[in-house]
C-alpha cells in the first residue's frame, strides 16, 4: 500500500499497559481496516523502564 499508513504496536509482553491497551487496538484495526496496515511487533524495555518497586 504505497503511501499509506502504518501502525505498529511494540508489546511489551510484562506490561500491564499492554493488557489495558488491547480493547482499543482490536477497535482501531476493526474502523480502519483496509484503510491503515497493522502490524505488532515484541518489545521489551531495559531496566530504567521499569519500576523500582511494587508500589511504583
């Protein structure tokens, strides 16, 4: 699809906000299929992305 938009969603596979983020990903491929390419692709985040402790 030349000129066209691509979306690409890094999981990162211990993140919470990935879980959290799933209704809205399955909603946006859902309105603009066939409009915008999808793709996802595994991301995972060094040690200064992550929390320090549980309360963090």
């Amino acid at each position: 699809m030349p000129g066209s938009l691509r979306v690409t969603y890094y999981l990162e596979v211990v993140s919470s906000w990935c879980w959290w983020t799933e209704p809205t990903w399955t909603e946006l491929k859902a309105r603009f299929a066939g409009r915008v390419e999808f793709e996802w692709k595994i991301a995972l985040m060094d040690e200064t992305g992550l929390p320090k402790s549980r309360a963090q």
